[in-house]
C-alpha cells in the first residue's frame, strides 16, 4: 500500500508544479523589464533576427536555485 501512497503523492507533487509553472508563463509578460536587460543580445538584421536574453537567464536561474534550496531546506527540517 505505501507504494502507491508514494506514487499518489508524487502525482500530486508534479500538478501543483504544473500549477505553478502555468502562473508563471502567464504572468510573464506583466513582468517589467524582464528580457530587456542590458546584457540580452538582440541582433536584427534584414533578413533574419536573433535574441538571446543572458542577462535574463542568469537572474531566472539565480532566483530559482534560491527559490529550490530554501524548499528543500525546509522539507529536511520538516522530516528530521
């Protein structure tokens, strides 16, 4: 039985992380500034165009390891 307790709330987990990663893409565009940043590369040509937002990327990526240690601290702390 505890294996599929397991699996159940490992379904549960995936949603709400869908949930949330949905909120996120939706919300995205009201963001000011993101994409924008001194850093992004945004060559435009005739012919063709390409965009590549470093800046952006580094700052998401700062900001989610943040996010995911603080989550993980606290579900250590909460399973000692």
């Amino acid at each position: 039985m505890s294996e599929i307790s397991g699996i159940g709330k490992l379904l549960i987990t995936i949603g709400i992380i869908i949930i949330v990663a949905g909120l996120i893409i939706s919300f995205m565009p009201k963001i000011p500034y993101l994409g924008k940043l001194p850093g992004d590369i945004h060559i435009k040509r005739k012919n063709f165009t390409i965009y590549f937002p470093l800046t952006t990327s580094i700052i998401v990526s700062i900001i989610a390891s943040i996010i995911l240690t603080a989550i993980f601290l606290v579900i250590r702390y909460l399973t000692k």
